[in-house]
C-alpha cells in the first residue's frame, strides 16, 4: 500500500510555464534558470517522452540535465529534483506541502477528496484520516494474518498444481495476491483471483483503463479531451462501473452487517474523534477504491521487484531462503516468525530504493523558496522528488548505488541513512496510511513462497524492462516454481491443512451453564502500553468480561483524565522509570487529586506488568497508580495483579486474575473463582489425550521440536569453562558463541532470550513414571473439537515422546498449589496419598522445600496418583524463556575473525551455572547452555534491552568517560562495552578514560582476565575486588573497591561527565549506590553544579533519568 506518489494536496493557483526570473513582489533579486528540454507552445515537453515507456524517458531527461530540471505539462511547470540533498531540503514540512498534481490530479475525478487525492489542507482529510488511522495500526494488522495467510495460500497453492514447469507470470499472480488480500482484510469481501481460469476481476480490468488514462491525461491540457470523445466515454464508464461495484459492497454490509474491527466497519460506524462528524456513502465508497488500487498495485510491484533481483542474484536468494528455513523451520508461517526476518526486510527495502512503485511525489512551497540556493519556486508550482535518482545518489550509497545489495538496508545501516535517503512511502503527515500492513502482506507472502518453493528465472536471459501505470511493474518476467523437499502439490495441501492458522490467543474456557454475573455493567478497561503487550491484554480482558455479561469499553488511561469511570481495570507497566506515554497524563491527574477527591463508588482493579531485569523500576508505575488511587479515595476491588514477564505466562496470569475480579464482582471476596463460575484457560483438565503408538514403523513428523513462535534458531560454534570451583571441581562460569541466523544482528547492551530444553534425565525420569523411553511414538489428539491451542507439538502426527515435554518446564518449582495439588488430590486412590499431598500443599512447605511437579509425584507410585500423560502435560508450567547480556560487540567480532557474507554474526554470552545439586528446581537455563555442543541448535530472540534516556549502552560521544561496575556474569556486557571502545580507537576515535571495577572470589573466577589485560589503558583500566583472595588474606567487594586508591579518580571522571554502568544483583547496585551517591552528591554541591536547596535523593533520580547512572539488575 505504500501510495507515496498518491498522497500529494494543494490546489494550485495559477502560474506561468517559466518562472526562472523574479515574479512582482518576490522577495527573491534573480533565481537561475533551471535546465531542461524545449518546452513547445500546446504540447510542451511531450514530444521528448516516449509514451510506451514515460518512466526511462524521464530518467534519461535526468541523466542529460542534472539534479534539477524542468519540463511543461499540460501549460504548467513540473520542476523534477533528483538528490537526496534536494529532497532533504523540499521534505521540510515547514516551507512545504504535498501537492497534488500529475496522474493522481486526474485521479480525482474517480475519487475526489479520498486520503490520497485530498489536497493539502483538505477538512475532509482529516476526518477520514482520524477514522481509519487505528485500522492501521500494528496491533489491528496483526489481527488481519490469518485473512493474509488465507489468501497467501491460496497463492501458494496454485503455484505448486501448475507444477515445476509452469510459467507464472509474477506481476499478475502478485496483483491477484494483494488485490485479494487487501479486499478480504478490509471488507471481508472476496474477489476470488485465483479461481477466475487466468482472468483478472473486472474490477482491475476497469483500474488498468483508469490509471492509464489518467497519466495521458495528466500530459495534455484540458482542453485535449474534446479531440478524444472515445477515450473519454471509456474513462467515465470505467469510473462509473467501478464505483458501482464498491457502492455494492457498502449496502450488503449495510443489510449484512458481522462484527468486525474492519476498514468497511470503520468508516460505517465510527465518528471522527475530534468533530464527532461521520463519513457518508460517497464518502466511504470513494475511499473504497483509493485503498483498493493504492493498496494493491504498489504491493504487487514491490514483490515483483525483490523476486526479481533475488532471482537475478541467487547468492542473495539463497540467504534469504535459509533466514526463512532457520526461523520457521517446516511449520507454518506465524505472525511472531516475521519480526525475527531482519534480511528479508533488508531485501524489501533495497527493492523499493532500486525500483521505487510509486516513482514520484510531488510538494509546493508555502512561500517563494529559492531551490537549491539558485532556483525560484512560486506557491503551486510543481516540485517532482523523482525517487529513482534521489535513491541512487552516490554521495549517500557509494560508487555501487546501482547494484543490488540487501546488506546496505539491514537495519543497522538503514537507520544510519541520512534524512530523505528512502523515501518509497512518501513524506510526512501524508506519508502512507497502510505501510505496516503492505510490510506484513508481502513478507508473509515472500516467506511462504521461499519455505515452499525453489524459484528461478523462465528465461535466464531476461532482461528487466519496466510497465508504467500510475506506479511500475516489470513488464514480462516469468519464473518457474519448484516444490521443496520432494513434496506434491497434495502433500503442501495437506501441511496447510493441518497446520491450520493458530488464534491470536487461547480463548478462556467457559463453563457452560453458568448464566451471566452481569446483565450490562460497564467495565472500562484501560491501558498504559508502549509496546502494544498491555494494550492486547487489556483486549483479552475485556472478551473474558464479555461473555459474563459486562458490557466492556476498552482505551487508553489518557483517555479518562478528569473523568474516570465508576468501575475499571487499569493493566499498565513502566518504561525506564516511567508510566507509559498513553498513560502518563491519567498518571499526572491521579497524583494531584487530594484526599477524598473520588468517592468508594469508584471501584478499581490494577495488573501490573514488569520483568525482573529491571528490579530498579520492577512495577513501579501500577504499584504507585494503584496506591495512589486509594488515597483519592476510590475503593480497591482486589489487591493489585503482579505479572513478571521474567517468567509468568501472560495469558494464564491474565486468566487467574480474572476470575479474582469476578469473584470479587460476585460476593465481594477476591479469588472466589468458582463463585463466579469461572475456568480459566490455564484449567488442569487436558483438553487433549496422548495415545501411545504399540508399531512405531512410520514416519515421525520431525526429529527436533519447531521453532517457538517469535523465536529462530542459532548454531553453537564454541562452549568453554571460565571458572571451575577450586574446592569441588564444580564448573562456575560459561562461554557460549553462537551462530546467528544470517542477517540477524545485535549491538553492545543487548539481550538474548534463549529457550532452554530440558535435561534427557528429567525427560527420562517423567516417561519412566508410564513405562515408557524417550525414543517411543505417541500421537497428540485434540479432544471435543478443541484446537490444542497452547500445545507446543502438532496434533494428530506421530512423535517422539520426548516431545510432549517441548515448551513445558520439568524443573521448576510448583507455584500453583491450588491447582497443580488440588488436581492431584482429586486423581489420588486413598486418603493417605490425599493427606500427604495437603501436606505438601501448605504453603510453608513450599517456601522451605520448593519442588517441581516430578518431585511430588515420585512421592506415589503410580497407581496411588494415576496422571495420565496428557494431564501431566496439562499440569506441567510453560518454559519461559531465559535473558542474557551479549558478551560480545560485532563490530570487534567482525574485525578479529573470519567472516563470510553467507555465514551470520558470531555473539557470545557468558553466564553463571547454578548448582541443581542445592536446588534442582533453579539453573534449567544455565545448565542448559552448560552441556551445549558444536553445532547444535539453540532458540533465541534478541531484545534491544534497555532504551529511552536509560539506555545501558556506551555514551554516543566515545570521548565520554565512562564507569563500569560488575560482578561475576554481569560482566559480560561491560566486555562488549570494552570491545566495542577497542573499535571505537582502531578507527581512530578520542576516547574518554574507562574504568571498569570488577567483582569476582578470587582469581579462579577472575574473568577474561588476560583478555581484559591486554588492552591498552586507553580503553580500558580493570580494578579488581577479590571476596575470597587466596591465601586468607581479607576480601573486599565491589564498594569497597570504589572507597580505595580509586576513589580519586572517580571523583575526577564524575566531574568530566562520566556515565556510570553498573551491571549484576540487586545487592552489588543497592552496595554501588550507598557508596557511591553520597561521595558524587558531596562533590557536586559543593562546587555548586546543583542548590544548596536541592536533596540527595532529588538529585539522585535526576542523574538516572538523564542517564548518567545506568543499572541493569538481574534476580
């Protein structure tokens, strides 16, 4: 959808076709005369345009004329700039604004004042805008892959029934894609492309006149027309028969009408937020058809594009395929697998620099502007950005700006672009509206096609050659499509079958006979989210409310200022110390209202969400919220909801926490679920069974288990022991270096969530308990229609049985008793096994003896607690996935290793490993990672950390000092640090001094030591604390080494602007900052850098929020 050329305003006033000279009143002495051919008297510059091919016309006129160039259309001036330092300068919004002009000004005759012919200013923009904004946005286009991934197969499909032998003609095949894809999405309205025996719809049959036409008219004066009747009368037939059948599609969801969070719905029944004005049926019908054509034909280009340069560069095909391959693996593509794609973002991006669809757009200055220094440009008159040259400009992309080369747009160095360097979607306020959603559609598609087939070129010789409508397409380009792995056309039928499209999120379980707790109540649900995460469970929230009767609204805290509701729910978290953005004016509110200034009929309930990492800030926004709301004097509905997203299951926290506020609905009492009848998702009756195969002679569905959603797979390259315990010989410390997936990338300060898989012992010991090796086959079956949804494995296909275990934590300690137990005590045989388990039930058991699921059941044999493996799998909690710091900095990597384009970045981590001989409930990760070998898998997912004026990185100026203060493992992203400020010299950088003090028992686990030494002190200076130093002599810590010889120097750098990092346990930063603060505080009073009215703590929490201390703390 990316309508950049469409997206242009402004009427024009009237202008003469050469404004070269100084018009009356300009305030301008003389501009220069901007190049150009001949314009001749009528036609102007047409004769120099090849008709069949305008768009290398005007890129040869560029080639012979310059960065600047005029020409004459239709009696007007069109003023062409082709360098990014002149789009840069016409992109300013404060000097100028989208003009609509060319082949979209003829446009509005179909379509008026739709979103991408409304001229600049246009009222009606705005409401329209204003509406349908929110269908746009990330969280709502999401909700659409399961409509994309429909059409997407079906595309999929048809390829692989043509056979290996086929030519598909790419450009129609993708204009079928999108075209279908954008109508089902936005109003579930089915054109049915791909069943049409190789017609398109008429209504692109009627888009493809219109477009065409259009650009010839927006080359002819007006007058033209009257010398092509027949043209003319097919121009406003087509106009007529496509609006006729859009207006088609309005009624019969007007006398239809479905529950959808459509773009159809939106438009029928949302008002504009600020006017409360609503669109009427021509209103709606015309931006039916501007989404229609903007949203289908660049989208198509753009596929047609990057297959074609994937296919013209195998070696880039070949990465994008494994990328694919190593993400997804063979189950069906999900929405978590497209943000872990970073190169095939890569190859859209280099695609729409190399062949923009929508070639240009257009601006006119507010004012008389002098272009460039030299050219006089009036109000309304024409500047084109001509995007193809503005995009290869060798001053931003190098001597190679021609080539295709995806590695210059991964992200990285996408974000390192000069302003204006890419501009495919447009500019701006009018930049397109549906940009998320073309991303989403085209690399679900691309990806399926690379997972499903091998593609190459019909013709091997093809050369590209450009078809120009209103946007560009390659014009012949056939390619031929091979199925993988040796599959039919009904085997990839049969995957798609029941790999089936998962739900967003399990649906909770009802029971079924309970009537509604409430017949209407209002509920209002409101969020503070920055991520989208409270916002989906604020969503949840509000279906599991509705199906008991409440009548729910769902917003932003924002949106309530000055009138919160008598009863609500408020799901929040913090960012970097703060609330979020959509909650901080609600948050503003709340802390002035005095005492008593809301009554006990407000009513209210708060989630908070956190993680762990950052214990500095661990809820501190919902914790404040919440407190601060009962001294108003609103009334408490239950205490406040914790979700630590460290290690909690969202949905099933969500789910318990619901049925405390119904319970505390129906008799006033928080956590009476079964008063409100309420059976969450996280219920322990399966809603599956697991049948044991007695023949295993067949064919396992896969040897290792899938990629978990949002998740890829990395290759370990190298483990190594850094500390091993003197005394016991017990390994203390891990190196692992990993294999990313090719294109995926990190920096300094950035985590890695890695998945861990259980230990064989713990499989071996849960199958033992039902006869059974880890080598056996079962079948996973849905029971009673259900979808298995929650279940890491595929239903109905032979597996290991080690596999049940995928996804599920064997280790960890029992947090559930009332449900775990309570479902134990109810399959036990006699009362002695009952009694033993309310024994273990006691919550003062647990806390001294914490012990997994295993653990208690192998209190009983088996036939005194009969679990079932399906229940045992049902019971058993989710593996959460474990966070790391980065040990490593890619740049340093790079530069001291072998590196190959077809190989991804080497990282590292390094990590403690727990002792399970003291608790065998903790260290899973750790002990995971500990036995790793080369070459084998590991899931990750790489998380930025911290960011915003907290960021845990390296100050951007390396001429900053900087403080690092670690023990143990939390090391490691201070090694990065050291890496990457080794890089930041070799390329000839200043440095500021770096001292790093580290905490550690003595030298055995002293880490990196000669590593850390070998640098010069002007990266990096190493002060060590030894706890337990050899000999017996007296340890010190951390703090103590801060108050030593050091302390001098501290004082000096804090003085320089030094940041401090500090990275480890709670103790080591609550240690750092009782020593630390009082010393830096002392030192800036008294040489008057802050008022003497000023106090520590005040002063303190200036200096993290503007991240001159920095913490990351781990549990």
């Amino acid at each position: 959808m990316a309508t950049a050329a469409a997206e242009t305003s402004h009427e024009r006033p009237k202008q003469c076709p050469d404004a070269a000279t100084k018009p009356s009143g300009c305030p301008y002495t003389r501009g220069e005369k901007i190049p150009g051919p001949t314009a001749y008297p009528v036609i102007g510059s047409i004769p120099h345009l090849d008709l069949k091919a305008p768009f290398e016309s005007m890129l040869a006129i560029q080639r012979q004329y310059g960065p600047v160039f005029q020409m004459v259309f239709a009696g007007k001036r069109e003023i062409s700039v082709c360098t990014r330092e002149l789009a840069h300068e016409v992109c300013d919004e404060s000097r100028w604004h989208k003009l609509v002009s060319s082949g979209v000004s003829t446009l509005r005759q179909v379509v008026q004042d739709a979103l991408f012919t409304a001229h600049h200013g246009s009222r009606q923009w705005g409401i329209s805008h204003r509406i349908l904004k929110p269908i746009f946005g990330p969280l709502s286009v999401r909700s659409m892959f399961d409509e994309m991934s429909d059409v997407a197969e079906q595309l999929c499909l048809k390829w692989a029934r043509h056979g290996p032998d086929h030519a598909i003609d790419v450009a129609a095949d993708y204009t079928r894609l999108t075209l279908d894809t954008i109508a089902l999405c936005m109003m579930d309205y089915r054109f049915n492309s791909f069943y049409r025996d190789g017609q398109h719809h008429t209504f692109v049959s009627h888009m493809v006149s219109i477009l065409s036409e259009a650009d010839i008219q927006a080359m002819l004066p007006d007058w033209a027309g009257f010398f092509r009747p027949r043209a003319m009368r097919k121009f406003k037939r087509d106009i007529q028969l496509m609006t006729e059948l859009c207006r088609g599609m309005v009624e019969h969801r007007r006398r239809n009408p479905v529950a959808r969070c459509d773009f159809l719905n939106a438009m029928l029944n949302n008002s504009d937020p600020d006017t409360g004005e609503r669109l009427d049926d021509d209103e709606i019908v015309r931006n039916l058809i501007t989404f229609l054509v903007a949203g289908h034909e660049t989208t198509s280009g753009m596929l047609s594009f990057a297959t074609y340069y994937l296919l013209a560069h195998p070696e880039t095909l070949a990465r994008a395929q494994k990328e694919v391959d190593d993400v997804v693996g063979t189950g069906p593509v999900s929405a978590a697998h497209l943000g872990r794609l970073p190169y095939l973002d890569a190859v859209f991006r280099e695609a729409l620099r190399l062949m923009p669809t929508a070639v240009a757009f257009y601006v006119t200055p507010y004012e008389t502007e002098m272009l460039g220094g030299k050219y006089v440009v009036e109000p309304g008159e024409a500047v084109c950005l001509l995007l193809d040259p503005i995009h290869r400009d060798r001053a931003v992309y190098g001597d190679d700006a021609d080539e295709w080369r995806p590695e210059r747009m991964l992200q990285e160095e996408f974000e390192a672009l000069p302003p204006d360097a890419w501009k495919p979607f447009g500019n701006g306020q009018r930049i397109c509206l549906g940009m998320a959603f073309t991303w989403q559609e085209a690399k679900l598609a691309m990806a399926m096609l690379l997972k499903n087939f091998d593609l190459e070129m019909h013709d091997p010789g093809y050369k590209l050659k450009i078809k120009h409508l209103l946007t560009i397409k390659p014009e012949g380009f056939k390619i031929r499509a091979k199925l993988r792995r040796g599959r039919t056309a009904t085997d990839l039928h049969n995957e798609l079958r029941r790999g089936g499209r998962q739900p967003q999120g399990e649906e909770p379980v009802m029971s079924q006979d309970v009537p509604p707790l409430s017949q209407g109540k209002e509920f209002a649900i409101l969020y503070g989210s920055e991520t989208g995460s409270c916002e989906a469970l604020a969503n949840r929230l509000a279906a599991n409310l509705d199906s008991r009767g409440f009548k729910t609204t769902v917003g932003a805290m924002n949106s309530v200022v000055g009138q919160m509701p008598r009863l609500c729910v408020f799901i929040c978290g913090t960012y970097h110390g703060k609330p979020a953005a959509n909650a901080s004016e609600f948050t503003h509110w709340v802390e002035k209202l005095q005492p008593g200034s809301l009554d006990r009929e407000h009513r209210y309930a708060v989630l908070g969400c956190g993680h762990s990492d950052w214990a500095s800030t661990f809820y501190m926004a919902p914790l404040l919220l919440d407190a601060q709301l009962e001294v108003a004097g609103a009334s408490r509905l239950l205490p406040m909801g914790k979700m630590n997203n460290a290690r909690d299951d969202a949905f099933e926290v969500l789910d318990r926490w619901t049925g405390e506020i119904l319970g505390a609905m129906c008799d006033g009492k928080p956590g009476t679920e079964a008063a409100a009848g309420w059976s969450p998702s996280w219920s322990s009756s399966p809603c599956f069974d697991v049948k044991v195969v007695e023949s295993p002679n067949m064919n396992v569905e896969s040897t290792t288990p899938s990629t978990p959603p949002g998740f890829c797979t990395a290759t370990v390259s190298d483990l190594r022991t850094l500390a091993v315990d003197p005394d016991t010989g017990r390994r203390e410390k891990g190196h692992l270096e990993l294999i990313l997936p090719v294109g995926m990338t990190y920096a300094p300060g950035w985590h890695v969530q890695v998945i861990p898989r259980n230990d064989k012992a713990s499989i071996d010991r849960a199958l033992c308990r039902f006869g059974l090796r880890s080598d056996a086959i079962v079948i996973v079956n849905a029971e009673n229609g259900a979808t298995g949804g929650g279940l890491d494995m595929p239903l109905g296909m032979p597996i290991p049985a080690s596999h049940l275990f995928a996804g599920r934590d064997l280790r960890r300690a029992i947090t559930r008793p009332d449900v775990v137990l309570d479902r134990l005590s109810e399959l036990a045989v006699d009362d002695t096994a009952r009694a033993a388990l309310a024994t273990t039930k006691a919550a003062e058991s647990l806390r001294k003896n914490p012990r997994s699921l295993l653990d208690v059941l192998d209190q009983f044999p088996p036939s005194a607690v009969p679990v079932t493996l399906a229940e045992l799998v049902a019971l058993l909690p989710r593996m959460q996935a474990r966070t790391y710091s980065f040990s490593s900095c890619p740049a340093h990597v790079a530069a001291t290793a072998e590196t190959s384009p077809h190989v991804g970045q080497r990282a590292t981590l390094t990590f403690t490993i727990v002792d399970q001989q003291t608790d065998p409930t903790r260290g899973v990760g750790s002990n995971f990672l500990s036995t790793l070998a080369s070459q084998d898998p590991v899931h990750i997912s790489i998380r930025p950390g911290q960011d915003g004026s907290s960021k845990f990185r390296l100050p951007s100026d390396p001429s900053t000092p900087v403080i690092m203060i670690g023990a143990g493992a939390g090391i490691a992203p201070f090694r990065a640090f050291v890496q990457q400020r080794a890089e930041f010299l070799r390329n000839g950088a200043v440095l500021g001094r770096g001292l790093l003090f580290f905490g550690c028992k003595g030298p055995h686990d002293d880490l990196y030591r000669d590593e850390l030494s070998g640098y010069s002190t002007d990266v990096v200076t190493v002060e060590r604390a030894y706890s337990r130093p050899l000999g017996g002599g007296a340890g010190r810590h951390v703090a103590d080494a801060l108050l030593g010889s050091r302390r001098g120097e501290v004082v000096e750098l804090w003085r320089r602007g030094a940041v401090v990092l500090v990275c480890g346990s709670k103790s080591l930063a609550d240690g750092v900052v009782r020593t630390l603060v009082p010393i830096l505080f002392g030192v800036d009073k008294l040489e008057g850098r802050i008022g003497t009215h000023v106090d520590q703590e005040d002063w303190w929490e200036k200096c993290m929020a503007s991240g001159r201390y920095v913490a990351e703390v781990f549990a």
